[in-house]
C-alpha cells in the first residue's frame, strides 16, 4: 500500500443495524484499531472510520415487528455499534450513520452529478434477486448457487423494476488498468485480486442503483420520489461524505478499506468505477480479509454459535481487553483463509506470547533492575561486545514491523516484536546477569546487560502498542516513559522514529516493578 502524505485514512464496512455487533464485526473494527494506532504512533495524522449502514428494507421490516419506527430500531441499533466500539476502546475518529443529514445530503448532490453526466441513467431491470442481501445475482451465478442465496440459502426472486442504472459498463478498462498495472496492490491479499480481476474480464453489466417501495426509509432519487437510492450505492458513499468537508477533504482518498471477502465486488469494482464517474481521486487499497469461524465451525444463526457480545465480554473480562486484540490481530484471518475463533488456542497464545514472553520478559528486566541497581536505570557501558549484536536484533525487529505492517499484516507486524522479546530472554539466558552479579566487581557489566534489556523492551513496548495499548503504557510507567502516554493520549501524534532509535533511555530513569501484565491461566 502506498500512500504519499503522512496522512493515513482508514475505514471499516459501515455494519447493518440489524445485527447486534459480534467477533466479525469486532475483528474488522480492532484491525482498523490497531492500523490507526501504528500511524499515529508514527506520527502521521490519521482519521479512522467506522459506522452503520441504515436503509436497507429489511430495517423497516424488522422494525415493524417490533413495533417501531424504522428510525428508532435504526437508533437503537446503531447506539449498540457505536457502545460497543467505545467500551472495546476503538479509537475511530468519527461513527458515521447513514441516516444522518451529512450522509444523505452528500449522497443526494453526488447522484444528481452522476444523473448530470449520463453515468446514471433510467431504465428497467430483470433478474434474480437475493432479499437477504439486497442484491441481484448475475444469471450464470444464480445457476451455479441453485437459485438460492449463497448467504442465507433462501430461493432467489425473480425480479422486475424500473431503475435507475450506473453505466459500469463503461469503466471497464479503466478498472483493470487500475488493478492489472496503475495500482497493482489496489485489491488485496493476491487471492482476491485475481477474483475480481477474471470475474471483469468475464465483462461488466450496468447496475441498478434504485428500488422503490422502501416506504420512505432510505435516500430518494433526484428528481423521482417513487424510487430510493439502493442500500449499497448509498452505503460506499459513506467513506467520502464523512470527509467530503473543508476540514477533512485532505484525507481523502483512503489509505485502505478494510472489508471481508462477503462485500469485495461492491468495494473493488462499483465503488472505484463511481469515484472515477464523480472524478474524484481513488483510495489506495481494498483489503478483504477472510472470516472467523468458531470452533471449527461456520457462525450461524441456526447453529447459534456465534462469538457475540455477551462471548466478547466474557473473554474481556477473564484475560483484559488487550488479550482479545491480540488474539484477533495475530490469530485472524487476514490472508486468504478463514481463522477459527477456539477457546482452547485462546487460552495457548494469550499464555504463551502475552504471560511468558512480554510479561515475564517485562518482570524479569525490571526486577533485576530493582534488585541490582536500586531500581535505577544503570548507566549504558562499552565494556560489553554482545550489546551491539543486541541493538541490531532491535533494528531488524522494527525494519521487519514496519515493512509488515505497512502491508497491512498486523499479525506479521507482532511476529517481529515479539522475536524481540525473545531476544531478550536468549540475550539473558547467554549472559547470565543474575549469576555475574553475585560478585560486585561484575556490576558495570550486569548494568551494561541490564540496560540493554530495558532499552530492547521498550523498543518492544513501543512496536505492541498499537495491538496491547493498555498493558504497554502501564509498562510505560514502569519504564519512566509515561511521555509517550501523554503524546498519544486522544488520538495525539507519536514520534516514532525518534523514540524508536537505541539508546534513548536516560540512566538512571527510576524503573519500577509491578504485577504481573498478564497472568497465567490455567484452564482445561
Ligand atoms: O455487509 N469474520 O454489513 P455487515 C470476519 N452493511 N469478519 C466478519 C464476519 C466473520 N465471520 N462476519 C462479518 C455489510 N464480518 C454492509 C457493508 S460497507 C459500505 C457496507 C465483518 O453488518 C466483515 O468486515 O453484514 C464484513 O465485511 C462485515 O462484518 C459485514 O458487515
């Protein structure tokens, strides 16, 4: 992914209010999370997104059900999206509602663009139509998912309408231009771009962007209060008309979409192709990640096992809202295969990389610290050759971050650092700093051990951050560097590249010890 500004804009799909939030809405959101956090870690001004999508038909239904307005189960819904994401510690820079006025003002001027230049256009439509999804199914598709939803296994309809089309035809070789050579990372992981790649060679059909009988719910056409603005065409919009303001215009285009493999043509093909018919500049990346499934089986209603809120908080409260992001950063489905949300692996890695490595890691270097040194950061000798070997296992490990995560692999990302904290445990291991310091004439060189180690592991805090916020700045504390809690507190900007340099501890530095960061759980 490449982006020219030390600007990042990053967003997740905005979520139907119908859905109560579960693991796979979480997972796409804690992914944004932990990106958005890395960038203003490094000091670029980022602007995170994430929302809900409003109008689709079956809002009114439900709603109706129920006995509401469509209004208030959109409302409510949207206020459970948007709790969610605040008690789970999202930092997003805005929650955008598709049916807020900013929404639907921005959406109704770029229609009416488009009706201007002949890129939407009146016509009518025939074809097999998924309810479920809201979304018509291209014959030789159909006929492949045996006319039933290949979602919710429902029979397809057969569908006729007036509607209003975009021309997608027409950009057709402008998107594998754009795919095949301008921007070959335009669509990722690989997996996906060839996807979409072969299924626009197949050719393009114009769309229908309209539907009528939505009762009033959703955004009408420009100038035809009998049709609304289909869900879909009106929901992608949401990434421009959150920033399509004086004051946040210079975010866009995006730096990546995070989206799951379900939602990849709208997001890869028709959202491209209307940017292009609005001459408005094209985000970086479309990065589609596969799906959680749980227990080594699909999450289904029927089934009932989805990992849902109730789950989620479970896991939050018995190993810390940091554990359930690392899980989800480094065991999720990023790649082109689905990942298994199990119980059992949970408990393996939280264990494993979490309590042994950077907590024990982090107990061990600040103990000795207190038991040698008076709690005091030692002074940095020369007279020890390892150190150096040691600071460039450091430099690796953030080139080997940096270049990960900068692809837009998280969990590639965390690998690195995580190495690094195993540097240090085999650096303390080699050296044996509890063993030289039984003779005081080894002071200065337990001190030069000693110090190396805390310069490592803060140089480890600072690249898991983004994925462990809480338990590194209260190793930040430990550490004296609660400036850099300060310097990122409410979405502030970090100094990355200065801080992440050996050798910015200051002797001396009081350096506490603590509980625990992660206790072990012992659990069958
Ligand atoms: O599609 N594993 O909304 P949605 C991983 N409103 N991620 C999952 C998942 C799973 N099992 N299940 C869902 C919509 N997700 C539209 C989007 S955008 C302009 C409009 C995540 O509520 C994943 O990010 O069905 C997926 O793309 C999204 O939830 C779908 O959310």
């Amino acid at each position: 992914m490449s982006t020219d500004t030390a600007r990042f804009y990053v967003t997740t799909p905005i979520y139907y209010v119908n859905d109560r939030p579960h693991i796979g809405h979480v997972y796409t959101t804690t992914v944004a999370d932990v990106l958005a956090r890395y960038h203003r870690l490094r000091g670029d001004e980022v602007f995170f997104l994430t929302g809900t999508d409003e109008h689709a038909a079956k809002v009114v239904d439900s709603a109706t059900d129920r006995g509401l307005s469509p209004q208030q189960w959109a409302g409510q819904n949207a206020a459970a999206f948007r709790d969610t994401f605040a008690r789970l510690g999202m930092s997003n820079n805005d929650f955008i509602r598709t049916s807020e006025d900013r929404h639907k003002d921005k959406v109704l001027a770029y229609v009416e663009q488009l009706l201007a230049s002949g890129d939407v256009y009146a016509g009518e439509y025939e074809g097999w139509y998924d309810a479920g999804q809201e979304e018509y199914i291209p014959e030789n598709k159909a006929k492949e998912y045996d006319f039933r939803s290949p979602i919710n296994n429902q029979p397809l309809v057969r569908k006729r309408e007036k509607n209003y089309f975009f021309k997608l035809s027409a950009y057709r070789d402008r998107l594998l231009q754009l795919i095949e050579k301008d921007n070959p990372t335009f669509v990722q992981p690989e997996a996906r771009r060839n996807e979409v790649l072969a299924r626009i060679r197949e050719g393009l059909n114009d769309v229908p962007i309209s539907r009528t009988g939505t009762g009033g719910w959703g955004i009408p056409v420009p100038g035809d209060d009998e049709q609304s603005i289909y869900v879909w065409i009106d929901a992608l919009f949401n990434y421009l008309t959150t920033v399509d303001t004086d004051d946040r215009i210079r975010y866009w285009p995006a730096s990546v979409h995070l989206i799951a493999k379900d939602i990849l043509w709208f997001h890869a093909v028709i959202w491209p192709a209307l940017l292009m018919a609005l001459d408005r500049p094209l985000p970086h990346q479309v990065y589609a990640h596969s799906f959680w499934i749980a227990e080594g089986q699909k999450m289904s209603k029927s089934l009932g096992n989805f990992i849902d809120l109730e789950k989620i908080d479970e896991y939050v409260t018995e190993f810390s809202l940091d554990a359930l992001r690392y899980f989800l950063t480094t065991q999720g489905p990023m790649g082109a295969t689905d990942a298994d949300f199990a119980q059992d692996k949970f408990v393996a890695v939280y264990n494993s990389d979490l309590a042994n490595a950077v907590g024990n890691c982090a107990s061990r270097v600040t103990n000795m610290i207190n038991r040698y040194f008076d709690g005091k950061l030692p002074p940095h000798g020369r007279e020890f050759a390892v150190s150096h070997e040691y600071d460039r296992s450091a430099e690796t490990a953030v080139a080997q971050y940096t270049e990960a995560m900068d692809r837009v692999h998280p969990a590639q990302a965390v690998e690195a650092a995580i190495k690094l904290i195993g540097d240090i445990d085999s650096y303390i291991e080699q050296t044996q700093p509890f063993r030289l310091a039984k003779d005081p004439e080894n002071l200065p060189k337990v001190g030069t051990i000693l110090y190396n180690c805390a310069e490592a592991l803060r140089i480890a805090s600072l690249l898991l951050w983004p994925v462990i916020p809480d338990a590194m700045e209260k190793l930040w504390e430990r550490l004296g560097q609660t400036a850099y809690t300060q310097a990122l507190a409410n979405n502030g900007c970090g100094q990355f590249s200065r801080w992440i340099a050996w050798g910015q501890s200051k002797p001396d530095t009081p350096i506490a010890k603590g509980d625990p960061l992660f206790p072990r759980v012992e659990k069958s």
